[in-house]
C-alpha cells in the first residue's frame, strides 16, 4: 500500500514536488517502522516480546529534515498513546472493557479506519495551520490558483496499487477466519471476511464512478 501511495502522492502534485514527496513516503516507511518499534510498541502495552521490555531503549536526535521530526513524533507518541485508548484491551474507550462509555458499547474501529483517519486529519490540519498555504497557491488578489498534478498516470496506477493492498488490509485484519457465529443466517467469520472483500471492491467502484460524473459536472 506504501507503493500506492507514492505513486498517487507523486503523480499528484507539480513536477518540481516529485522528488520532495516520494521522500516524504520513504521517511514515513522508514521512520515509522523504526520508532514504533523501539517505543511506540512499548506505549500500547499491548504484549512483551519474549517476556522483554523495551521501553528502556533510546536514540539520538536526528536534524535531517523538519519532516523527520515530524514523522517519529507522530509514530513514537501520539499513534502509540492514541491507539493504547482504543485498541488495548485495558484502554479507557476499548470496547473489550465492559463500561458505559458509548451506551456500553465501548470505540468499535474496524482496522482502525478511525483512529488512523481522524489522528492524522488532525496533524495535518496543524501542519497547515504552521506552514500556511504553498507558493503560487493564491494570486495578487488572493484568489485560488488551480494546481495540477503532472502526471495521471502515476495517479491512476497508485490508485490501482492501493485498491488492490484494500483486499489484504481490509479482510486481513479478522483475527482469524475458522470461527462459528451464533446466529442463524451468519454462519462464522469468514462468511464476514467474504461479506469485507465483497464491500471493498464495491465501494472502490461506486468512489471511482461517483468522482468521474462529478468531474464531468
């Protein structure tokens, strides 16, 4: 999916942006996989590897890019904190707790479409907020100025790329697929992990229609 997203990040914005996103992606991948793993993990507390804490383990600053910063920062407190409420089984809002929170229902984030969506909103609604509106993005008399991206067909392959990752995030994230329900009509997981592919090819094909005819109008 990371191979997606550079793809569709690159093919949309200015040619002169493309080399600036791609190593964006990278540092996301890279960071992101490093830092969670020496401390974001250790926040969650969602287990011990091998009956080992690792929350003893530190590392040096690193003034490569402002983007750096941002990345492990996000990948070593916040996701970790925020992920700790919702997923951990002792998290204030888990709906594996039995309390009132949400008519007792507890935060039920199916692969975590909310938590992901709504934490990195937020931190890119403040890194607009800092770094205000790009060069060129408003003329002389403050009206926006259009900027496309310069190649569609890298959007239109990493679009493709990202749909395809869609079928092994999204039914790969059941815990596991041998299991029985206890209702008449639904007869164990995997008649829901078929139900979730079946969903994600739908509503990849009713966004792909929905964004053409409103292109047209």
């Amino acid at each position: 999916m990371q191979l997606g997203f550079a793809m569709l990040c690159a093919g949309s914005v200015r040619a002169k942006n493309t080399m600036n996103i791609m190593l964006t992606n990278v540092l996301d991948a890279t960071t992101g996989g490093l830092f969670y793993y020496l401390f974001g993990f250790a926040y969650v507390g969602f287990c011990h590897c091998g009956g080992r804490d690792y929350q003893w383990l530190n590392c040096r600053k690193n003034q490569f890019v402002a983007y750096l910063i941002y990345s492990s920062f996000l990948t070593r407190f916040v996701y970790p904190v925020v992920s700790r409420w919702f997923w951990a089984t002792v998290g204030w809002a888990s709906a594996f707790r039995t309390n009132k929170f949400l008519f007792d229902s507890g935060v039920i984030d199916f692969i975590g479409s909310d938590i992901v969506h709504i934490v990195g909103g937020v931190a890119d609604l403040w890194g607009a907020l800092i770094e205000g509106s790009r060069i060129g993005r408003f003329d002389h008399t403050s009206r926006s100025v259009a900027l496309h991206g310069h190649s569609a067909t890298l959007v239109v392959l990493g679009t493709f790329m990202l749909w395809f990752g869609w079928y092994g995030f999204n039914p790969g994230s059941f815990n596991k697929i041998s299991s029985f329900y206890a209702f008449e009509y639904y007869y164990g997981q995997w008649s829901a992990v078929g139900r979730t592919t079946v969903t994600t090819t739908l509503i990849g094909c009713a966004a792909a229609l929905t964004t053409l005819f409103d292109k047209e109008s």
